[in-house]
C-alpha cells in the first residue's frame, strides 16, 4: 500500500551516486570492417575518454594504455577526435593535443609547438595510406586560426616529406569541418565558413583535386554560404551539413536550403534534392564529423529524420525516392549512423529505453545491444515516460516539450494537491531535447516533482523558421516559451503555481537567469555555468561562438545597449528569488566570471543563494564527484526554498540570507 506524502517529498531509490555511477557519456564513434569503436567519457575515471573496440565476433576491449585520454579540443567541443583504418588507430591525445599512431605500438606523429598550441580533428586517410588530412586549429597568443592540412604517414627514408609532417592545405576560412575523400583518394570535400555565421547559418561546400603527395588544384565552392541558387525558391542563405562521396564518386550533402535540412547529392555538376518533405535530416554541427545518414551499395542510404521533436531511423531509395521508416523501439539516434557491409551502427535510446550504442543487421533486421549496461536503477512500472505536449506562447507561437509527470509506485500525493513543476531549458541555444529515458530527469519525478522539458523556438527539429524565430530574439522567445509551459502545465491542474522552478546549463542557464530576473512566475531556479553578461560573453567568448551573438542578439559593439538591456547582471534588482548557481572553474566557453558576478550582485541585495564553484571542472561536469554534489546540492536547494520535508540524507550546503 502506497504511503501518502506531499510531492517532492518522496524518497527514491535512484540516488545521485546511482546516477553518477551510470556516468559514461558517449563520444566519437568510427566503424572498421564490421569493427566498431567508440569513445567513453567515464565519470569514475574523472572524465578520462577512453577508447573502445567492439569486434565482429563480439569480444569488447578498451584498445589504448590506460592512462590515455583521448579527446580533441578544437572548437572547444571537440569530436572527431581519432580514426580507424585497417586496425591502426590515429588518435589526439587529450594531455597535449598531439596526433598518435597505435596498432600496438604507439607513436606519435605530430609535434608539440612552443610557439602556439596546436589542436587537429575530424580526421580522413588517403587511398595510399600516405597522409591523413584534417582540421587543425592553431592558438597564437592573439589569434586562432583554423586550416586543412595533411598529416604525413611516410616512413620511406627516401620520402622527402617526413612522417608526421604537416602541410596547409587550404586557408583563408575561418572555420572547417567534414574533410572527405573519394573512395580512390582523387578528389577532396570540405565544408568551410566565416564569421559571423555559424555552421548551421551558412556553410559551404568545396571541391578539390588532391594529388599523391598531398597537394590540392581547382578549389571551388559547389553549393552553400550567401548565394542563391538559380531557377529556384530556394532560400539565399544555405548551410551545408556532412558531405560524403558514394564509392561511385557521386557527392552527397544536407542542406538547408528549402526550410528543411534535406539531403541533397550533386552529379556532373547537377543538383538532386533526394528527399523533399518536410523533415529535418541534419543536426547542428556544434561537434565535428557527426553523421545522420549512410551510404550503401546501389544508391540506398539509411538515414534518421526528426519529426516533431523525435528522431525515426529510415531507408532511402536514391532511385525512386522512396523513404521507408524502420521501426525499432528508439525515438532518440544520437549524432553518428554509420554503415560497414552487413550493418548499421548509431547509438540510441527510447522513452522507456536507455541511451546505449547498437548494431542493426541489415539483412535480419535484427538489432543488437554492443555495450555493457548496468541495469537501470529503477523498474519499467517505476519511470515517468515523457508525453509530447504542444502548446501556444503569449505571442500565439506553436510551442513544443515533454512533459514528465511525478511517478514513484510506493507514494502518492494528498488529494487536491498538484507537484512542484521543474522547467527544463536546454543548452545551445540552437539544440533540441527529445524524450529519450534519462535517469537524471527521472531523479526528480520518482521524488514527486513534475518536469517539461522545453524545445523552444529557436530548437532544431522543427524546420529552419522555427528555428530562426530566435535569431535576434535570445533571452525573449526561449524565456517566452518556458514560462508558456509552465502556465499551460498550471491550467490543466498539473503543475502547482506557487512551486514553480525553472533550471538550465549554459544557454540553458542564461534563459533561467532571464526568466528569474525579468519575470516573476518562478519559487527559484538552478544556473549551471549560465550566461549573466552578454557583453563578457561576446568579449570572453571562445572563437568558434565569438561571433555567435551577432545572430542572437546583434553586432556588438553596435548593439551594445541592446546587450546590456538582455544581460541579468544590469538587472539584478529586479531579481526577488532563490538562485543557485553551479560552475567550473575551468570553464573556457562561459567564464567563472559570469557566476562570480552575480554572486557580487545577489550579496549586495541580499537575495537567497548558493554557489558551488568546482575545481577541475569545465563546461560539462566530468567527474563523479562533481556529478553527485551538484545533483545533490540542486535537490537540497529546491527543498528548502519550498519548505519540503523529507529523510534523505543530504550534505547541507550553504543558503545565503534564506
């Protein structure tokens, strides 16, 4: 018989340590025959990513030495961070960002400099396995500059051009990504872009010839960037997403182009649109060398579409156009599809299924789990399973979450009582939620609390206009929309009014601090390394989101009063409830001095608050530890503030003037 307890006071058996345990975030995935490999971030190892090999006949192993980290920094956010090629393994090691070679020895091939720090990813080799050629982003002490370049592989005494030597290939960009060579290492695509843009507003797509030694003749742009395309309707601004060559040398794309990110191939100079519907086939490129579609044999590609926020894994027939849903139990296929012979790899998840990587026979349409899981802590009668809710924004705009409501078979609430309502607001800005099973969402509702995890506009998922509803718009349409959710979640009696929180990371948490600041629905809220000044922001910023504001809010120095007018910090009067804020003190994308601000600001007005600040830490909590503090703080925290009693065992953390 279930007890009776007010929401948010039940106790769970999905502990912050029992999250933290299942702590391993996947990274970089890369197939080799019918072998596949793929990163592991994992918490009990402090964040170590670790490289792992899943053979063809089943046997699973961690392929590098144990004390190699492997990871790429470039844009910050990293990925494409090692190959596989016929077994041997190149590889950017996390401790020095050098290039390595491992196919049981190991070797390093490239350098590191006294003069500027150099960083490489997102990596292709060439037919004759002569060079490998790459993204390499070069810190001078003013400037960064991002390049093609090759990476010599040559052991030949008599080669003139030494192994691990490395040549600019193409320049003058100020970004590139996706290089990719035929399948006989003639011919080069890349993708490249400048600044203010950013790779999901305008990127284009190049072509080169690439001779034996490395060298490239007849660069030109194919399609992409500021130009229309002729004798079209096609939008004057494209971005280009993951080009790839099919073994027939014909070149495939997403683009843009017409609202909806399709996939796109070009042949003697012909453009194809291969799928026409209204259906997001690409992903933003906030990471390098992702991939949302595969190539086959005889024109059929496997690709995954989102459609109203979930993502369904599909065929394609090139031939006739025809695009065949596949049905499996995963509404979420993370951000790598990738294709050897016999199968299908991508890593996955469902409402009711959690995130791991699989492989899908081809032939059997079989699907099989590659990685070892621990059970999830909580039985499937226990979950919360996400409902897809549309609703409207103050201005009449369609809004789109998931909605979570408490779940916990050993409670109920008292009659007449509605749960306290957590707002998830995800980062980006320009990403998308999806209702996979994520135990950290389901920490909260197995202890009473409701959650609606918000895509709002400016979200990837919905088409090109839902997303550019937020250009010029950021700390306005996000805000508008949480709290639309929040209040339509009130109407239909499912969401207490007076016990309304709001939480996010990053841009996420610049919309919570706008939300607290320059409205007044929400009890309290989290800000996990959040956004205070947008001017620090644009001044402080790494170069890959230097310029990122220009969209989001407008040129600065120009716009400089409507920067201020948007930034929490120049408002801090106006704020009249509990804040807690979580950072790293390593964080190179939104500064300690962003928190460190606000906290001046919130002990001046003497506002409740708490600040954890944790040390090692980036932008991304890595470590086991932090994982559990930080959960652990944000669950006292909510307690408190909202005078929730309850048993658990929880370290007290420090409120300021509650």
């Amino acid at each position: 018989m279930s007890k009776v307890r007010p929401y948010g006071s039940w106790t769970s058996s999905l502990t912050a340590e029992k999250l933290a345990d299942k702590g391993i975030r996947f990274g970089h995935m890369c197939v080799d025959g019918d072998d596949l490999y793929w990163l592991e971030s994992r918490v009990k190892e402090q964040g170590r990513s670790v490289l792992v090999k899943h053979s063809a006949d089943g046997s699973l192993e961690d392929i590098l030495p144990n004390d190699i980290s492997v990871r790429t920094k470039v844009h910050e956010y990293g990925s494409g961070d090692f190959l596989v090629d016929q077994k041997t393994v190149y590889f950017v090691n996390a401790k020095n960002q050098c290039v390595y070679r491992f196919d049981g020895e190991l070797l390093r091939l490239t350098e590191p400099s006294k003069q500027a720090e150099q960083r490489f990813a997102d990596f292709a080799i060439s037919y004759d396995k002569k060079f490998l050629v790459c993204v390499r982003e070069t810190h001078h002490e003013n400037e960064v500059v991002n390049e093609l370049v090759s990476i010599s592989l040559s052991n030949d005494e008599n080669d003139p051009i030494n192994q691990g030597c490395v040549k600019v290939l193409h320049s003058g960009f100020d970004f590139y990504s996706f290089p990719r060579l035929t399948k006989f290492g003639h011919r080069l695509c890349w993708t490249c872009w400048n600044q203010p843009d950013m790779p999901w507003d305008a990127a284009e797509l190049w072509v080169a010839d690439i001779h034996q030694d490395g060298s490239l003749d007849a660069a030109h742009k194919i399609v992409g960037g500021g130009e229309q395309i002729e004798n079209s309707n096609l939008q004057d601004q494209q971005s280009i997403y993951q080009p790839m060559w099919s073994d027939d040398g014909v070149l495939h794309y997403i683009s843009d182009a017409s609202g909806w990110t399709n996939i796109y191939s070009c042949r003697d100079g012909i453009l194809n649109a291969l799928t026409p519907i209204d259906r997001e086939f690409g992903i933003p490129q906030w990471v390098l060398a992702s991939s949302t579609y595969a190539l086959g044999a005889n024109n059929q590609i496997y690709a995954v579409y989102i459609q109203q926020g979930q993502q369904q894994l599909c065929h394609i027939d090139a031939e006739t156009g025809h695009i065949e849903p596949i049905a499996l139990p995963f509404k979420y296929f993370g951000d790598h599809l990738l294709l050897s012979k016999h199968f299908l790899y991508f890593r996955a998840a469902g409402p009711a299924v959690e995130e791991a990587i699989y492989r899908f026979d081809i032939k059997t349409e079989k699907v099989e789990r590659l990685n070892q899981l621990k059970d999830f802590p909580l039985s499937i009668e226990e979950l919360s399973v996400a409902q897809s809710i549309e609703f409207k924004s103050e201005q009449q705009r369609a809004c789109h979450a998931f909605y979570y409501k408490p779940s916990n078979s050993q409670y109920t609430a008292p009659e007449n009582t509605s749960p306290p309502l957590i707002v998830m607001s995800h980062g980006g800005p320009t990403a998308m939620t999806n209702n996979s099973l994520n135990a950290a969402i389901q920490f909260w509702t197995h202890r009473g609390f409701a959650v609606v995890d918000v895509n709002y506009g400016g979200s990837t998922g919905y088409g090109k206009k839902y997303r550019n509803s937020l250009r010029g718009n950021w700390g306005i349409v996000d805000v508008e929309d949480c709290i639309a959710a929040a209040k339509y979640l009130v109407s239909e009696g499912v969401a207490d009014e007076k016990s309304l929180l709001i939480r996010g990371g990053s841009a996420g948490g610049y919309t919570t601090l706008c939300a607290l600041t320059f409205h007044d629905v929400f009890a309290a809220g989290m800000s996990r390394y959040g956004v205070a000044d947008l001017e620090s922001l644009a001044s402080d910023s790494h170069k890959f989101e230097a310029r990122y504001l220009d969209s989001m809010i407008g040129a600065y120095p120009q716009e400089k009063e409507l920067y201020k007018a948007r930034s929490p910090i120049h408002f801090t009067e106006k704020l009249s409830c509990p804040i807690l804020l979580l950072q790293g003190e390593d964080d190179k994308v939104v500064p300690p001095n962003q928190a460190e601000m606000m906290v001046e600001a919130l002990n001046k007005l003497k506002i409740p608050f708490a600040y954890q600040l944790y040390s090692g830490e980036g932008h991304g909590f890595r470590k086991s530890e932090t994982i559990v503090n930080a959960l652990n703080s944000e669950l006292y925290f909510y307690r408190k503030i909202l005078n929730i009693e309850n048993s658990e065992k929880l370290a007290e953390i420090e409120i300021l003037f509650v």
